[in-house]
C-alpha cells in the first residue's frame, strides 16, 4: 500500500471538500457529503453501543459476582478496572488518531469492546473479569477521544448539532441497556414459573440458573450491536482505501490558537468539574432524597430517574438547539440555569417541590455542556487527538474524584446539603472558567472568518471594544448554518 510524501495517508480524505475547511490540510479535511453522512451515522451507532456498555453493568453487578463466586462488596474494583482502563485509552487514542485512519481505528475499537463483552458472561473467576473490564475500559476511552476528533474533522465548524447528536446517542443508549436487562429478567421470571410447575425438587437452585444466565444475555445482545457497528466503519475504511487518489500535497498544519495551552488547560479544569459534578450528582442524588430530604425509596428513586431522564431528554432538545445557536452561547445559558437550580437546591434543600423541579432543570441543564465545549474548542482551535484526549481525560478524572471525595464528606459530616453545595461550587467554578478560556479564545483569534464582534457580546454579555474592531477576526461563536446570518 503506498504512502503519501508526508509519510502516512489518511484513507477517508478522497475527494475531500476542501473548500469548506480551507485552513486545514489533507489530512483533517472532511470527507465528502456522501461520507459525511455515513461517518455521522456510524458515530451515533457507536456511541450508542458505548452507552449501552456503560450502563449494563449496575443492573447485572449482582449476577457478575454470583457469576464469579463473590459478593459485591469484593467484586467493587472492577469499576476502578474500567476507569483506570478508560483513562489509559483516551490517552492511547489521542496518539493512534494522529496516526491511523480513524475509521479503521474506531472499527477496531469497536470489535476490542464487542470481543470483551462477549466474553464478560464467561468469566468465572474474580481478576479474569476485572482483565476484560479493564480492556473494555481502553477500547471504550479510545472511542471515546476518536469519535469526537472524527466528528469535529468531519463538520468542522458546523460540528454542533452533530457532537450534540452524539452525545444524545450516549444517553440513549444507557437509558436503554437497563430496559434490556428487565425484560430478559421479566422473561425469566416466566419461564421459571413454568419450569416450577413440572420441576418441584431443586427448584431455587434452577431458577436461580436460569435468571442468572438470561440476565448474561444482555451483554450478548450489546455485544452482537458493538460488532455490527464495528463492521459499518471497517467498509467505509475498505471503500474508501479503494477509492483514494493519491495526494502528493504536503501536509498543511492547522491554525492554531496563540494560547493554545492555556485554552485548554482551562478547558481540561472545566470538564474535570462538570462532568465530576454529573456524576455525582446522578450517584448521590438517590441517598440524599431518602436520608436527607425524607423521601421514601420509590419517591428517591423517581428523584434519580427524573435526573437522568432530563439529562437525555436534554441532549435530545440540545441537537436542536444547536442548529440555531451558537456553542458559546448554548454553554452560556447552561451554566447560568445549573447555577440557577443548583442555588436554589442549596437553600432549600428540605423543600420537597424544588428537589423535584430543580433537579429536572439541573439534568436539562447539565446536558449539553460536554459536546457544546468541544464544537466551542474547535470554532478557535484544532481539536486535535491529543487535545481531545487532553479533555476526555480531565472528564473521566471528575468522574472518578469527584463522586469519591463527596461520598467521603458525607460520611464525615452529616446534617448538611453536601450534594447540593458540591453542585454549586462546581457550577459556579465552571461559570468563572468558561469566560476566562474565551476571553483568551477571542484574543488568539478565530480559525473562521465573516462573522460580526456583535455575536461575541451576545453570547458573554461583554461590552463591546476597539479592540475587538482592531483584531477584525470571527468571535467563533458563528451559527452552524452559514456565516451569513444578519443581526
């Protein structure tokens, strides 16, 4: 297979439009509209699969340790597995997406994470699985940083609505990986009652088989769809190595921002805290409504289900939202509406009806912040994998600290709102970093030209300057539909 002059060929960029991305060089161009339309799907597919992965362990964790022999207090640090694997491979993908070609990376990716899963109900033994957990961890941080790069390579400026229909893809896909487990449960459950009506003797020990082994099925049938999807990406990796032209351009080096490192450094902090907020909040939110706020269990639990069905009902709304405003300012609004209820929560926080409405506006709230950020990022500078890795880093980071040092506090200090007051540090922390990192933005200069200083003023209520006249440059928050859009 034969190189390009600049010692590696990006097989996907055939027939590219460079015209949309004239800053860029063959290597980061898009594919054509046809393969942009392809790639988006299977990145919604995938990100799907990566949703359904995630969430299928919390309803099955009881049949993995049955499964192996332990209870679920010993079993525990196959999630420490998992993280410490997802953080190794958003690392690892940061570097191969430079390198390899996205789709065959993100089909091997895809086919790592599928093998896994099928082999999850095979364990029998405690450090097996927690070897696979680890494993799925890397295939799914590699996914992770690679199909955020490709998306933002492919729709470059208008990237918005699509990282947000990613996004929303995720969310889907953890909202549906527990409803698969409680149907095979269900299924179970009647299959057992029949088995007991012929089968008197033994018959705990055959319905407690056969609920265990319907329960693995789950991971076959996620399984079975990570594998399928893996294979869309290896035929668009195929087609289009047969379709290349051969380009000898040299590789042209994207623009990059002026204070590239201190963008995102800022941004890597405010990832760190909102996504380690999300997570605690969607892990706590359940113990704080039944020991603090007094609800029972069925009302604590409808708490936490109101949460995460925001939160994807909120992504959902955001891949609309974003086809008409600009990323800035969609993390703007955000920000002050997690603000907004995250104070409120702070108050009252024995207030039955704003425990409900506020943390319905806080799921909202918190559900476009992720995939608006890196369409933001891009607007000013190159997303490229070490960037992307930089920030999915930051995120799984809060992920695993956040939740972590709260469950600490709350064992130490009792009778306070420790959820509520975290969530609002966190918010407010996020609503001094975001400026901070677009100021900066603004005084590198945008990556895009044609759009008005005005855009900038509306999207961060800042005063506008001569200095923004003087630079003469795109503000970066740009609507995703054209450049001509007028005031």
């Amino acid at each position: 297979m034969a190189e390009d002059t600049a010692g590696h060929e990006r097989f996907f960029d055939t027939d590219c439009d460079q015209e949309l991305h004239p800053d860029r060089g063959p290597r980061e161009a898009a594919a054509a509209p046809r393969g942009r339309g392809l790639s988006t799907a299977a990145l919604g597919a995938s990100f799907l699969g990566l949703g359904m992965c995630i969430a299928v362990v919390g309803p099955t964790f009881e049949d993995l340790a049955l499964n192996v022999h332990r209870n679920i207090s010993s079993i525990s640090y196959i999630f420490a597995g998992r993280s410490g694997g997802y953080l190794g491979g958003s690392l690892l993908g940061g570097v191969l997406v430079e390198r390899l070609n996205p789709h065959l990376l993100l089909g091997l990716s895809m086919l790592l994470t599928s093998l896994g899963t099928f082999a999850i109900p095979l364990c029998s033994q405690a450090p097996l699985l927690t070897v696979f957990m680890a494993c799925i961890g890397v295939s799914m941080g590699v996914l992770d940083t690679g199909g955020n790069v490709l998306a933002l390579s492919t729709w470059g400026e208008e990237a918005g609505p699509y990282m947000q229909a990613l996004h929303f893809s995720f969310a889907v896909g953890a909202l549906v990986s527990p409803v698969i487990v409680q149907l095979l449960f269900k299924t179970s459950s009647n299959c057992t009652s029949a088995e007991n009506l012929t089968l008197q003797t033994n018959s705990t020990e055959l319905s407690h088989s056969w609920s265990l082994r319907r329960s693995m099925w789950a991971y076959v049938f996620i399984g079975v769809f990570v594998f399928i999807t893996a294979l869309f990406f290896f035929g668009m990796f195929f087609c289009a190595a047969r379709s290349r032209v051969r380009s000898h351009a040299v590789e042209e080096k994207p623009k990059v921002a002026k204070y590239h490192i201190a963008i995102v450094a800022l941004l890597f902090f405010f990832y760190f805290a909102y996504v380690g907020a999300e997570v605690a909040y969607g892990s706590f939110i359940f113990t704080y409504s039944k020991d603090f706020a007094g609800l029972d269990k069925v009302e604590s639990a409808g708490v936490n289900t109101l949460f995460w069905g925001c939160f994807a009902g909120g992504r959902g709304l955001a891949v609309v939202l974003a086809i008409w405003m600009y990323p800035g300012t969609l993390i703007t609004l955000s920000l002050v509406s997690c603000c907004t209820s995250s104070l409120l929560l702070s108050l009252f926080p024995l207030h039955r009806a704003v425990l409900w409405a506020n943390t319905a506006l806080y799921g909202v709230s918190m559900a476009a912040v992720f995939p608006s950020g890196m369409a933001w990022a891009e607007q000013y500078t190159p997303v490229s994998g070490h960037t992307a890795a930089v920030l999915v880093v930051g995120a799984a980071l809060g992920e695993m600290v956040l939740p972590v040092l709260l469950g600490f506090l709350m064992g130490h200090i009792s009778g306070k709102p420790l959820l509520m007051y975290q969530a609002l540090a966190c918010a407010m922390f996020c609503s001094i970093l975001f400026p901070c990192a677009h100021r900066l933005a603004v005084v590198s200069g945008s990556r895009t030209q044609g759009h008005t200083k005005s855009e900038l003023c509306r999207a961060l209520l800042q005063p506008e300057t001569e200095e923004f006249e003087d630079l003469e440059m795109d503000t970066g928050l740009s609507s995703p539909q054209g450049s001509d859009r007028k005031e």
